[in-house]
C-alpha cells in the first residue's frame, strides 16, 4: 500500500470541518499560495499548508512525523488573525481520524503565531508550525 501525503489528508481533514468552513469557505492549499489577482482588498481569506523541515520525531513505529507550517492569510492583518485562530481551532480538532486514505494521530502547535508579509502575494499572513503524525500506511 502506497504512502499518502500526509499534508494532503491535512488538507482535507480542514476541508471536512464546518467551523473553518465559515472563515476560509473551501481555499485551503497545499504548497501553493494563490495568486492574487489584483491587490485590492477583498481578497479571500484562507490557509496554506507547507512542509517545515526539520527532524521529526524518531520512532520504531510505521508512523510519519511531519512538520507542518500552516500560513493564513486575509485582505488584512487581522483578517489573517481571524483566520489563524480558525486553522487553529480545526487543527486542534483533529485527532484519531482517518481521512484520504490516511490515519491521522494528532496535529500539535510547535510555534507561532508570527505576523508576516508575503512577499510574492503581498497578502498579509499569520505563520504557525504544527507537528503532524500520520500512519504511513492504513491497512485495507
């Protein structure tokens, strides 16, 4: 059985919960920041999902341990708050789930929250670091 990328069963673990659906609607991203079609301020609000690097935690066991930078962003600083605490709160809710294909253990805040600017985008983003641990494999 082929490895999920835990990042993408993330991904639609996010999708999957109503509360952040009210914040960011469906624009929740894997190693894309979406462009911005014209720097106004009606941008959406949304979150990113990026690998962070960094050793994992070492295990014997068939887990993955992944770090996961999780950048919101909004039209406005406190947009992207808002929509921090939103990821933030999905995040915290997932535990035990197995989605995409992929059992999820736990997501846990390493770091954060850090106010930036996108230099790319230009949207104002909030950045926290999370610790992902995934089985590499869900039996059939």
């Amino acid at each position: 059985m082929a490895i999920v990328p835990p990042l993408e069963a993330l991904r639609a673990a996010l999708l999957a919960d109503p509360l952040l659906a009210v914040a960011v609607g469906e624009h929740v991203y894997v190693d894309v920041v979406p462009a911005r079609a014209t720097p106004s301020l009606e941008a959406e609000a949304g979150v990113m999902l990026r690998h962070a690097g960094g050793p994992g935690a070492a295990r014997h066991a068939a887990l993955l341990a992944v770090r996961v930078d999780v950048h919101a962003f909004g039209a406005t600083p406190y947009a992207a708050m808002l929509a921090h605490y939103a990821a933030h709160d999905a995040l915290r809710r997932v535990e035990r789930l197995t989605i995409a294909g992929t059992l999820i253990h736990s997501v846990l805040p390493e770091a954060g929250p850090m106010s930036v600017t996108n230099p790319t985008t230009e949207y104002p983003e909030v950045v926290s670091t999370w610790a992902l641990l995934t089985a590499e494999e869900v039996p059939a």
